[in-house]
C-alpha cells in the first residue's frame, strides 16, 4: 500500500542520517509539517548521502498518493539495485549519535 511506502521512506530517512524527516514536540504542528512542509535533506547530515538514496526517499516521500512510488518501484530504484557504494565509518558513526538523540527525545515525548 501507499502508507506503507511511505512509512518505509521515513524509517529510511532515519536510518540514513538519524532523524526523522518531520518533528515537533506538538501533534498539531508535526502533522501541518507532514502535511504541507517540503521534504528537505539539510546539511551536513544529507551531503554524504548519494543523490540515489536521497531520489527514493523523496519518491516515497512524496504527499500525494497516486504519485507516489510503489513498493515495487521501489526495490527497482538504482540505489536498492546498485549497492556499490557502502556508506563510510565517519558517516555511520555521526548517524548512530544521531540516532542515539532521536531515541533519547522520543523517551522524553513517551514520558511525558
């Protein structure tokens, strides 16, 4: 399904750089942003990430469902097909202490 897709492009987002795409600690202003912001991919995080990776998740990002990729397009996306580019240790560790920020804020919310 389409939700689905979309779903699997925000937990690639933030698998890639450790952050959700959307975020306020106000259910009212998250659901205006994922609704009417611009997907983005801010510096620094994004500018080791290939083109490839940031066109699928803008793909599967992408707010209006019958434009959407599909699953199957999806895994046929030059960045699933052409893994030759692995990503590098600097790159992963600033995305695991990403990660680590986004966890620590998302225990805060649950807590709250």
């Amino acid at each position: 399904k389409k939700v689905d897709v979309w779903a699997c492009g925000v937990v690639l987002y933030i698998l890639l750089v450790g952050y959700c795409p959307f975020w306020d600690d106000d259910n009212i202003k998250l659901y205006a942003q994922i609704r009417d912001a611009p997907l983005s991919f801010p510096s620094p995080e994004w500018d080791n990430v290939s083109k490839e990776a940031k066109t699928l998740i803008f793909h599967m990002l992408d707010k209006n469902p019958p434009s959407r990729i599909t699953a199957e397009e999806a895994l046929k996306s030059s960045w699933i097909q052409n893994r030759v580019n692995v990503a590098t240790k600097i790159n992963r560790q600033q995305t695991v202490l990403a990660l680590r920020k986004f966890n620590a804020r998302r225990k805060l919310k649950v807590n709250e």
